[in-house]
C-alpha cells in the first residue's frame, strides 16, 4: 500500500521509521519488483505496509525481501511475512485514504 503523507507520520511517530525516498536510486526497481507501496528499510530486510481487511484502519508491516548476507549489502524476494507490527492509522487528526490515495 502507498500511504499518503498522514500515514506516513503516523508509521513515524509509531515506529520512529521514515520510508525509502521516492527519489533513491532503488526505487523504480523495487516498485517493479514489488509493486506501488511506501518501503521501509530494516535490520530484516525491506518492509511494507498492507491493509488490514477486518481492521481497516490498521496496517500491518510485511518482510517482501530479507538480507541475503550478513553486511546486508543486498537483498533477496521472499515469500511475504506478515510481522506482529500493527500501525493504528486511525490515530491522529487527519482521516487515511484507502490504499493511501490522495
């Protein structure tokens, strides 16, 4: 899911993460490889936010690639898992917009 800029400060202020800009040079091949969605970078490997369906104001971060060697200097697909992160979109003033539309 792309999230818009309300929804990206609420992953900041939850989670003290800021997304991979669209400006980084990885970008275009991540987004071919994975799709349109806002990428955070981790000591995992990289990460996205998916929608909760039962909980639609609730996004859970998904490992899409894991470190392929220990000086994680690249990454490897993998089959998506779905980590015990949770981010509470509905907190804050400004109401989220599905799928992070504008």
């Amino acid at each position: 899911m792309k999230l818009n800029e309300h929804q990206m400060a609420v992953v900041r202020d939850q989670l003290g993460a800021d997304p991979l800009p669209e400006t980084h040079p990885s970008y275009p091949a991540l987004t071919q490889a994975f799709g349109e969605h806002s990428f955070y970078v981790s000591d995992q490997g990289l990460l996205v936010v998916q929608q909760v369906p039962e909980a639609p104001q609730t996004g859970r971060l998904v490992l899409v690639a894991a470190w392929t060697d220990d000086s994680k200097s690249e990454l490897g697909a993998i089959e998506p898992q779905p980590t015990e992160l949770a981010i509470d979109f509905a907190d804050g003033t400004a109401p989220p917009t599905p799928n992070g539309a504008a």
